[in-house]
C-alpha cells in the first residue's frame, strides 16, 4: 500500500461520527485496517462498562475501511449488514479494533472485525463481527445526496 493511499484513508477515517469518538487509526495495508480508541467517561455506560454501540460502531467504521484498501478513489464502502458477539465488558482504558476482508469480492466483501479491551498491556477479546460490504462507484453516491 503505498504512503500516499494509507494518508488519505487515515484522514477519511476519522470524520464525522467517529472522530467525534475518538477512533485513531493504528495500522492499515491490503484488506486489513486496525483503530484505537482511549476509553473515556462519555464511552462507559451507567456499570462503567464500554458501551455496546461504541463497539458496534468500531467494528462497523474500521471494517469498512479493511474493504475500503482492496478497491480503487473511485469507490466508496457501504455496510450492507453486520451481526455482532459480545464475550465479556471492555473495561481496559484502550481498545483495539483489528479488521480484516475474509471474502474479497468484486462488489461484495465480508469483513471479520476482532474488538480488544487492553489493559496493563494484555489484549482481551471482547467482541467480534462479520460484516457485509459492497462497493459502490462514488459518483453513485454523490448523485443520490
């Protein structure tokens, strides 16, 4: 992947939604993207626990950016769908999203998405998803806005 491709996913990335989260892109290269995020009170929710949708959200956004290094500018990546396990509460003061394209398709991708809770440097699994991907040209998506 060249540095160009990895700078321009890197700041697309985090936009919107998930910048407002806090996800920071750690790793990237074909068919594979790995985030971070620096748990915060406002991720917890009311047990102190990581809440659900802070991990759905992860898994889904850094998914989409796996699929998104195995197609060309002139796609974008929509979520067709996603199911997603929870194993145990993410407690650690960081998480680790590794995604990576496990059925790479010329318009459809399915994704895995594993989610680590870290702390004192130990990765526990927390979560894992299957996602659905396709490829749309990106005119298509400008011309439906």
């Amino acid at each position: 992947m060249s540095s160009d491709w990895f700078e321009f996913l890197k700041k697309d990335f985090v936009q919107g939604f998930p910048a407002f989260c806090g996800f920071e892109v750690t790793h990237a290269n074909h068919g594979v993207f790995e985030t971070c995020l620096k748990v915060r009170s406002q991720h917890q929710q009311q047990d102190g626990f990581v809440h659900a949708g802070v991990i759905s959200t992860m898994a889904d956004h850094t998914a989409g950016y796996a699929a998104y290094t195995t197609v060309s500018r002139k796609f974008r990546i929509l979520t067709i769908e996603f199911k997603i396990n929870y194993f145990k509460p993410a407690t650690g003061p960081l998480l680790i999203c590794r995604s990576k394209v496990i059925n790479n398709g010329k318009k459809i991708k399915v994704v895995e998405s594993e989610i680590f809770s870290v702390s004192d440097d130990i990765e526990k699994l927390v979560s894992k998803a299957l996602l659905t991907m396709t490829a749309v040209p990106a005119e298509n998506i400008q011309a439906a806005s």
